[in-house]
C-alpha cells in the first residue's frame, strides 16, 4: 500500500464479505423451496428470498468495485483520496440503504421488478450514495499527479454505471417498454459498463502481477473493452426477442449477441498471454489465482453459457427457464465475483502488512468454490433443458415437471454446500490477515 | 501492429457507433406503424393490475413474458390455460394455495383487485410475441 486512505477500501470489501455471506443464506433457502423444503415459507417466501439473493448480489459485488477503486485510484493517480471522511460516510450510507431494502423486502415493501425490486424512495438514496462515491474518486482522478487508462476504463465504467441507472427509474403504464427499459440498467451494466470495471481491476492487477509493461497491458484493455461494447450494445437485443417487441431485434440481437463472446475470449487469451509473458512474478499466488480463474470462468460463463442460449431459434425455447439460471450463477461469479475477489486477495495483504501469499487455506478456497460453482452451473443446466423439453416440447404441466427436475435441486445443494465450504475458508483467510494498518505502507514503487 | 492510439480510437469509436445504433432502433420498434405492444389497448384497470403485481413482487417466483423466477408458472396466457374463475380463486383466497405441494402466497385479494390483476393478464394476452406464445400458450391447454 502506497497512500495511507488507500485503507477505507479494507471496510468495503468487509462489507462485501457479509453480504455475500448473507446470499448464500438465501439462495440455501431457495434450493430447499425448490425439493419441497419450504419451512420458513410464512417468514421468507420464495419472492422474499429470490429479491434478497439477487439484490445482496447486486450490492455485495458493487461494494467490492467501490472499494477496488478506492484502492486502485490514489495508487493510479499517484495521491491520498481527496476526502477519507466522505469516503467512509458513503460506505456508512451504502449499508445502511442496503439494509433498509433487505429490511423491507421481508415487509412486502418493494417494486417488483426482476434485479431492480428497491423501491424507489430508496432508489434516490441510492443515486445520492453513488454521486458521493463517483465525486471523491473522479475529484482524486482530476487532481492526481497522472491519468492511467487503467484509472480512466475504471472510472467510466463507474460512471456510466451510475448513469445508466436512470433509465430504470422511469416510470411506465406498459409492462414492455418497464421491461424494455429495466434492461438498459441490467443488461449493459452486466455485459457493457461493468466490463469496463472489470476490465480496469483486470488490467491493474495483471501489471502489479505480471511485471509487462502498462502500455501494453493497456493497449489492450482498450481492445477488450471495444469488443465488449461492439458487440454487448446491440447484443441487449437478445432480451427483447419474445417480450413485445419488433421482431428487429430477433436478427439485431442474434447476430451481436452471438459475437459477444468475443470479447470475453479476448479476456481469457490476453489474461493468460500477458501472464506468460510476465518476467517479474509477484509472490502473491493466490491474487493471480483469482485473476486468471475470473478471466477464464468468465469466458466459460457468460461467453459460451450465454451463447448456448442467445440464439432466437434456441432462446424461444429456453426464455424463461431454469437454463437462465444456469448460464447467470457461472457468469456472475467469473466475471464479477471472482474478480472482486482477485483484487481483494491482491490488496489485502498490502494493506494489512500480513503476506499471507500461499496459504493452503487459500488455494483449498479457490478450488473449491469453483468446484462447487461449476457443479451448480451443470445442475441447474440439467434441471433447465429437462424443464424445457418436457414443459415445452412434451406439453407437461409445470409443477409437473417441476417435480421431475426435483433431483437436480438436490445436487445443486450438495455443490452449494461444497461452493460455501469454499467461501467459508475465503472468509477466514480475509479475516487472518487481521486490519489494515498504516504499518504496512510502502515505499517502494512498483 | 496497433497502436495505443489506434485501440482507443476503435473503442470510444465502436462504443459511439454501437449505441446511436442501439438509440435509433429503440426508437424505431415504438414507433407507431412498428409497435407491437399493445399500447393501444392499456386501460386504468390494466396500470392497476400491473401496479398491483409489482407491489407483491409476483415475478419473484412466476415469470411473465419469459421473465422472472421460475418457481412458479408463466402467467402469459394464463387466462387461456385456466380460465377467470381459476385465476381469481387462486388470487382472492385466504390460505395458502399449494398445488402440487409447492405454495403460493395467501394474499387473500379483494375482488376489485383480482379483476385488475386479471384485466392486466388480459392485457398481456394480446401482445405480439414473435411466437413466444405459441411455445407457452398450449402448455396445459391440452391438458383442460
């Protein structure tokens, strides 16, 4: 660590780790629902549970971006955050907003709309947090001593988040065009402005890890993010094939979505590449561990998982299935958790001054969890296409073939147990390596 | 080789480019002669029931239009598949309703409201969904 409030990043990843921790609580509380198990129906309906798992997700993953970039940033621009004080009054705010909605979601207080179900007197909470959060990182980008593309590709994708979240807000009489719209804030922040964000951890990580040289690092993250808006913009079209809208978007959105990969394999390829290329290896194992792993999990889950199902003539069959939920758990975790992750085993040790770099704790954490992740992902693929064929192929009824799909639920709990072993022995690590300190602050420049 | 220069220029680019398109498409698929959800055709009783849906978060276990949960039914042609008198019993009961073991909310609605909802279910029946309906729509038609 560099500059002294580089530190408040250490409390948004705590945060972090507790919401994530509190999601998989409710996602347990969804697979027993699933194979009948629905005790706590009367306190925790199935609705309640889902908005939870979904939104705690959702902020959990945007508590690890805030706090990456208050790690990032002052070491990019080369000076201490313009304000500590604001910056640990947003976070304050942050859990607070984020408790109120969970509070309120077991009220029956909320807009239920798919990812976007905080109602919207909190929405403006929400708005005011992320303008607190977006002054003191681009105020300490504009007066820093440089401007990294590293830095810029971070900060938009910040911004434009933040911008992008408008659209969800506009009121409409027409479940399409809510819906038409709720995917401009879900869809391109998932495969458009969150690349950006995952794009610039990557980029950062890979230059204090791998030793290659910025300028090449950069050049090509400005490619990656390119093929990543090529295509992820028009590629919104695969969510508009079947829910009211012009048939436009059935080529539209074929075609782009179907290059999105693309981008993701641009990801994989350069992570791997600029690794190999790298002369000057950083001790710290488990943080290439988990950049690599968020590079290449990401191309299997949202570049070939997505493809699987982005074709109209496929999604036809498989729009609004369990198949959804398949090709969703992998993508989030390899692009987005695993990378929030990445830079959290990165920065921790250097913030703390506890070079806990090979612990076999670490190394059992990141395969399992991926272990237990991708056998999720083939649980619910399986449970998915059986949904399918027999619900829409052989015309059964749907808690019919519910009851048949029954089973998969059962592995998918067997390796949700495993994946949570996995996190369990993640959140240990985090908490070994003990507060942040400023002790551990560097003078070495590298 | 590519230059840095030349990687930003695809970017911001390709980023500009992409989303004009993207802009001028939306506007294109609500324009009159090309709309194709049943705008038209929204009456207060429709935005009740729409309203009604989204205070209870009913796509946190159906789906609707293909979106949603998954824990419970699709709800596009419903009505269709179940009839009124179905929807409404399942709507204005005040226990649990449990088919098949798998339980639904008592949310016990009044008349007035179990007709908004049905008048938006209603609503949604006569969208064009470039076929998506003929997938879900003779699910347990057969079945009746």
């Amino acid at each position: 660590m560099k500059y002294k409030s580089q530190k408040v990043a250490y409390w948004f990843f705590a945060l972090s780790m507790l919401l994530f921790g509190l999601q998989l609580v409710y996602g347990f509380i969804m697979g027993f629902a699933h194979v009948g198990l629905d005790g706590l129906h009367n306190i925790i309906p199935f609705n309640t549970a889902r908005a939870v798992h979904t939104n705690l997700l959702i902020v959990w993953l945007l508590s690890g971006f805030m706090g990456a970039a208050y790690y990032i940033i002052p070491e990019e621009a080369q000076r201490e955050l313009v304000s500590v004080k604001l910056a640990y009054v947003q976070l304050i705010s942050l859990a607070l907003v984020g408790v109120a909605a969970i509070v309120g979601y077991h009220l029956n207080y909320w807009e239920g709309r798919k990812l976007l179900e905080i109602p919207r007197e909190l929405d403006y909470l929400v708005v005011v947090n992320v303008l607190l959060f977006l002054g003191i990182i681009l105020t300490t980008l504009f007066k820093g001593k440089r401007r990294t593309t590293t830095a810029l590709v971070l900060s938009m994708g910040l911004l434009f988040a933040a911008l992008l979240y408008l659209p969800g807000m506009i009121p409409f009489d027409s479940q399409v065009k809510d819906s038409f719209f709720r995917w401009w804030v879900v869809h391109l922040w998932v495969e458009g402005v969150w690349e950006l964000i995952m794009g610039g951890i990557l980029s950062f990580l890979l230059i204090k890890l791998t030793g290659v040289d910025r300028e090449v690092i950069e050049k090509w993250l400005y490619v990656i993010v390119g093929l990543t808006f090529l295509s992820g913009v028009l590629g919104t079209g695969h969510h508009y094939y079947y829910i009211g809208v012009n048939k436009i978007w059935l080529i539209v959105g074929g075609i782009f979505s179907a290059l999105e990969p693309l981008a993701f394999l641009a990801m994989a390829l350069f992570a791997v590449n600029m690794y190999r290329k790298g002369e000057k290896k950083h001790p710290n194992k488990l943080a290439l561990y988990w950049t690599l792993g968020a590079a290449i999990v990401s191309f299997l889950g949202a570049g070939l998982l997505g493809f699987a199902h982005t074709l109209p003539q496929t999604n036809l069959y498989t729009h609004g299935t369990l198949v959804t939920a398949m090709h969703a758990h992998l993508a989030f975790w390899g692009a987005y958790a695993m990378i929030v992750l990445a830079i959290i085993s990165y920065s921790l040790p250097n913030m703390t001054g506890r070079k806990l770099y090979e612990s076999t704790r670490g190394r059992i954490a990141f395969w399992l969890s991926n272990i237990g992740m991708i056998g999720m992902t083939v649980a619910f693929g399986v449970a998915g296409v059986v949904q399918v064929y027999m619900e829409r192929k052989f015309k059964m009824e749907f808690m019919q073939a519910q009851k048949e799909v029954e089973v998969h639920f059962i592995v998918l709990i067997l390796c949700a147990t495993l994946f949570t072993t996995g996190i369990i022995l993640y959140f240990i690590d985090f908490y070994k390596h003990g507060r942040p300190t400023d002790e551990a602050l560097e003078t070495l420049s590298n | 080789m590519l230059s840095k220069k030349q990687a930003r220029a695809f970017f911001l680019g390709g980023t500009a480019v992409t989303f004009l398109i993207f802009i001028g498409l939306t506007i294109y698929s609500f324009s009159k002669a090309q709309d194709q959800s049943n705008e038209g055709n929204i009456t207060e009783a429709v935005v009740r029931g729409k309203k009604i849906w989204e205070d209870n978060n009913c796509m946190g276990c159906h789906t609707i239009l293909g979106e949603g949960a998954y824990y419970a039914p699709e709800l596009t042609k419903v009505i269709e598949r179940r009839g009124e008198g179905y929807i409404k019993a399942v709507l204005m009961t005040p226990v649990d309703w449990a088919p098949n073991g798998r339980k639904m909310v008592a949310y016990g609605f009044t008349q007035e409201e179990a007709e908004d909802l049905i008048a938006f279910f209603d609503w949604i029946d006569d969208i064009d969904l470039n076929g998506f309906d003929t997938v879900v729509s003779p699910l347990a038609k057969d079945e009746n």
